[in-house]
C-alpha cells in the first residue's frame, strides 16, 4: 500500500461497504463514489482490488441483479436495460448477456402490451391522437423498440375505441 495512509485505505474501506449494504455496485459506480469522497486514486484502486478479490463487487454479477430487479419491479424494454447498465459502467458485452439471459423467458411485445394497458385506464377521457402520443412516448421511455411500440399503440387504442 504505497503511496497512501493506513487510515486513508480504512475510511475507504468503510464507505465503501456502507454503499454496498444498500445495493450491488458496479466497480465504475464504486470508484466514482469514492473519488467524489476525495480518496486518491492509489487508494481507489487497492480497495477494489481487494473487494474483486473477495468477491464483494463483481461487475457479471451486479448486471444479472439489476435486469432481475427491471424485470419484476419496473418492466421495461432491452434497449433500457442496456442503457441503464451501460450508463453504470458495465461492459457493452457483459450487458448484453446479462440482458438476454434475464429476459430469455420474457415476451417484449406482451410485456408492452400490459404496461399500455395500464396506463391506458389513466388515459380514458381524452383524445384519441393525446392517448397515442402519451403511450407511445410511455413505452419509448420504458426502451420498447418502435416496432414493439408502434404495434402496441394501434393494438390497444383500437381495442378500447372501437376502431378496426
């Protein structure tokens, strides 16, 4: 441990596991929690050396935990979950098989289908190019590809219209 104080290396330490007794990080989440708290980048770098080590911060792992978590609690599109690991530091290829193993059982075009459906009822009442709009830019968000969406929209709004 050169280059850093035995103290300096423990209070690292410390906001570290406080962080990851919330949720599972990513090594990129960790290091920059850690260099916003002004640890240097010696530091940084033993500490998660040490956490890879033990097992205490592993990248595959983190990504099959946050694809569970979207699938059950806030279902959403591929393409999201992609992005939502991408954007916490996980690699492109390590997302992608993350995201295909935790939606292998999963069906894009019915998870869509329910999600519009659900919204829908708090759409009754208004009109009917404001419904489109609102649910298409509803499951665009959720990362439905526009296919998935475009074939939602018109499904659902003939359905509770009564258009063909």
């Amino acid at each position: 441990m050169t280059g850093m104080s035995e103290e300096s290396f423990s209070k690292a330490r410390a906001c570290a596991l406080r962080l990851l007794k919330v949720r599972p990080r990513t090594e990129a989440e960790l290091r920059q929690r850690l260099m916003a708290k002004g640890f240097g980048a010696a530091v940084q770098e033993n500490l998660l050396e040490e956490f890879r080590r033990k097992g205490l911060m592993d990248d595959a792992k983190f990504a099959q935990y946050y694809v569970n978590q979207a699938v059950f609690s806030k279902p959403m599109g591929r393409r999201a979950l992609l992005h939502g690991l991408k954007a916490r530091g996980v690699s492109e290829e390590m997302a992608s098989e993350a995201v295909a193993l935790g939606t292998k059982d999963q069906d894009e075009l019915e998870t869509a289908r329910q999600l519009a459906a659900g919204r829908f009822s708090r759409l009754r009442g208004l009109a009917a190019p404001v419904v489109q709009r609102r649910l298409f830019g509803f499951l665009s968000r959720r990362g439905f590809s526009s296919d998935v969406v475009y074939k939602v929209v018109r499904e659902v709004t003939a359905v509770h219209s009564g258009m063909p």
